[in-house]
C-alpha cells in the first residue's frame, strides 16, 4: 500500500563525537540533583579543550551518552 514509505521517514541522525579533558571541580555543587529529579554536573576544562568544548553547545536540547575515562595528571596538555 504505501510502497513509497520510505521518503516519508526521517534522515538516520548524524553522530557527533566530543572528547575532551576535563575534571570535577572542588566545590560542593559540581554534582547536585534538582528538585525535578535531574542530575547536573559541571566540569572544569582547560583553554587547550575549548574547540570540542564549544560543540557541547550544537547538542543543547538533545540526548547523549557521556562516558568517563580517567587518565593519569600527567597525561593533561594543560594543568588546571
């Protein structure tokens, strides 16, 4: 019946990667949960991480998956 179903469908969605450095700020808020339920976190980030910092905006609104991969200190471009 609807044999040109598929010009009807949505695009797949592109996926996007962001890596960057980052680390949880010393200070009580850097977690806190909200009183809708949600769970906000802030990240510190050196200037050397603001190029994929500045994609984080392109996905305001929008799921994503975040996974965390710990690496040594000495490993970070720039200190924080």
């Amino acid at each position: 019946m609807f044999e040109d179903a598929e010009l009807f469908q949505s695009p797949p969605a592109t996926i996007m990667e962001i890596t960057f450095i980052a680390s949880l700020p010393d200070i009580q808020s850097a977690i806190s949960i909200g009183g809708d339920g949600a769970t906000r976190v802030k990240l510190d980030m050196p200037e050397s991480e603001l190029p994929e910092t500045i994609k984080l905006v392109m996905l305001k609104g929008q799921a994503f998956r975040v996974t965390i991969e710990t690496i040594e200190q000495d490993d970070w471009a720039v200190k924080l």
